[in-house]
C-alpha cells in the first residue's frame, strides 16, 4: 500500500530504550519542518531484550503516526533496515539510526533534495564526534579500500543515514540477498544520488552494538557483495612465488657451481611455511566466498516479523506486506508494501 505525501522514518532499534523518547520528540519537531508532507515513523525491533518494545508499542498506540514492526529475534542492523524499507508505505523513506548520532533535523533537508528531483539522499559524515579514534580510522581505510576492489561507487564517509525516493526504495526490495551491505547496494542502483553534509554526534544514550567482530563481518560482507578481486589475489600470490622459485633455483645451480655447499635445513623451513600460510589465507578468502554462496543458496526469507503494532491496525487493511513478493522479484511497489 502507498500514501500519498508522507515521509516514512525507518529506524532500526536494538536495546535502546533510553533512547526511543528523545528521538520520537525530535522527530516530532522535525516533521513540522517538512509539513505539509505527514510523517510515517517505522520502528523495527530487532530482538531487543530491554524496555524498548514496551516504549516503542506506547508511543505507537497514541501516536498513529508511528508504528512497530517486532523482528522475532536479532537479524542484525542491515537486516532491521530491510525489513522497515520492506514495510515503509511513504512517498520516501529515509533511515536513521535510533541512537541519535545522526540528527533528525538534517532530514528537512534531505527531503528539499528530493523535492528537487534526487532519487537518493545519503547523508556524508563531515566531522564524527563522540566515536573513538580507531573506529574513525578502521573506517575510513575500509572505504578506501572498498572503491578501489569495486567498480560501484560507494560514496566514502557515508553510513546508512539517508533518504529514498519511491522508486530507489522499490528497487531496493527487490534485491534479496542474504549478507547484505545496504550501503552498497543502494549505490548499485544508480539513478540521481546526491548527498548532504552533517556532523555525526555522539550516542545519546547507551552503548554501540557494533564491537569489531561484528564491524569485520559487515566489512567483508561489504568486500565478498561488492568485489571478487580476494579470489584474484590467490592467483598473483601464486605467480609471484614460483617467479620467486624460479630465481632461487638459479642462485642454487650458481652456488653448485661455485662449489659452496649450502646446510639449507633453515632455507627450507622458512619456505615451507611460508608457503603454507599462504595457501590457507587463500583457502579462506575461497572459504568467504563459498560461506557466503551456501547462505544465499539456501534461499531463506531475511527475517521473520513477530508483530506489527500500530493504532487502530485493524482498520488500515494492507499494512501486512506481502514480503514474498519481493522474493519472487517483483519490484512493484504496489505488490510489497
Ligand atoms: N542495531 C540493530 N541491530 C543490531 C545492531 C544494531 O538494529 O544487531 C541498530 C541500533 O539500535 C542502532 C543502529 O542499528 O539504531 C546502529 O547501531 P550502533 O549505533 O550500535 O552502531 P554504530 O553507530 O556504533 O556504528
Ligand atoms: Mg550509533
């Protein structure tokens, strides 16, 4: 089901109940910003084991605006994400996270750019306060790295915060992939993408829900979705060590010659592992890839809704999505949501 001039607000929530008030406040102010365009405020619980379902179903029971779409276990911030554009029923949707680091008062602006013609409106992080210096800098050389492996442009120093026309978001539900790097495939899609500057903030309340194990898992799913170029690497880490074999066999045949007799117990050790360790390292990236092939071949729903509350849910027919519809690859908006 579509609405007519409304702004749909996904945010993704996972244990953020001292966080859920300030931001509904914020964002209540903010939609008085963009009136007379309505707002549509998507909560999607994510497992959440603390007081935010209790807070969110609240706010939604008197507030229409605003409504909860209760995953069934943790599915993870991309995952979240999915789920609430899957669900969003606005003209666009914008998503933002639910700890306040990105403020709610830039999105005025991001909808003017849409108002202007734009399809996607990223928000570019110009200064990031409150994050500690090795996240900033693990960022940064991660986007580096990643538009060099790829040929998609994905926009450095740009996290999820952003805006999406109609369209961008209906092309978007039709990409079912597994191990989803939203980001990146956002900027897959193309059409008239353009960003805004703001400065992202510190964490209102709570702790980050990205420790660096999970931040290495969404790197490399950032890396496998987007580049083949690991697997590539096996083949000129192969070239470079039989071209290295091969001068090693010359001096060998030169120092026979000469008639110096070589212990080469070291030598050989040395070689041995080396190259031993680097046909593991290759044996993973392959074993990333394959992991990776083995989930999406499974061919799985993405998540599992528990429960959408909203006011007066029973008579609004339609707010359930079809879901299975983007499965099959429809990317008709009318069909999905
Ligand atoms: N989040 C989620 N599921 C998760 C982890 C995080 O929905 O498994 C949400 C979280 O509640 C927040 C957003 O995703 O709204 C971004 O998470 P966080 O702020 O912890 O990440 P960081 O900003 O530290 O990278
Ligand atoms: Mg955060």
């Amino acid at each position: 089901m579509h609405r007519d001039g409304v702004v749909s607000v996904v945010v993704p929530v996972f244990n953020e109940e001292a966080n859920i008030q300030p931001l509904y406040e914020r964002m209540d102010q903010v939609a008085r910003r963009f009136a007379p365009l309505d707002l549509e405020l998507l909560f999607v619980d994510d497992g959440s084991t603390d007081d935010s379902v209790p807070r969110m179903s609240a706010l939604a029971e008197e507030d229409p605006r605003v409504r909860v779409i209760k995953l069934a276990r943790n599915f993870g911030h991309q995952l979240a994400i999915t789920a609430g554009l899957d669900h969003a029923q606005g003209d666009c949707v914008v998503v933002i996270d639910a700890d306040l680091q990105d403020p709610p008062e830039v999105i005025p602006r991001m909808v003017e750019r849409w108002q202007d013609g734009f399809d996607v409106v990223y928000g570019v992080r110009e200064r990031r306060d409150g994050e500690g210096a090795m996240k900033r800098w693990t960022a940064k050389v991660f986007y580096r790295l990643l538009r060099r492996m790829t040929k998609v442009e994905i926009p450095v120093d740009v996290g999820d915060f952003r805006l999406l026309s109609r369209r961008a978001a209906a092309e978007l539900r039709g990409m079912r992939e597994q191990d989803r790097f939203v980001r990146g495939l956002v900027s897959w899609i193309g059409l008239r993408q353009t960003g805004v500057e703001y400065v992202r903030e510190a964490r209102h309340a709570g702790e980050t829900k990205y420790p660096y194990r999970r931040m290495l898992k969404f790197a490399l799913d950032g890396i496998t979705s987007f580049s083949i170029v690991p697997l590539r690497l096996a083949t000129w880490l192969g070239y470079a060590a039989s071209g290295f074999a091969f001068v090693y066999l010359l001096s060998v045949f030169v120092q026979k010659w000469m008639g110096a007799t070589v212990e080469g117990w070291a030598t050989i050790m040395v070689a041995m592992l080396f190259l031993g360790g680097i046909q593991l390292i290759c044996l993973g990236i392959m074993g990333e890839y394959i992991g990776r092939i083995f989930t999406e071949i499974k061919g799985r729903p993405l998540y599992v809704v528990d429960e959408v509350v909203a006011s007066g849910a029973g008579d609004r027919p339609g707010v359930e999505p079809d879901r299975h519809a983007a499965e099959r690859g429809s990317t008709d908006l009318e069909s999905v949501g």
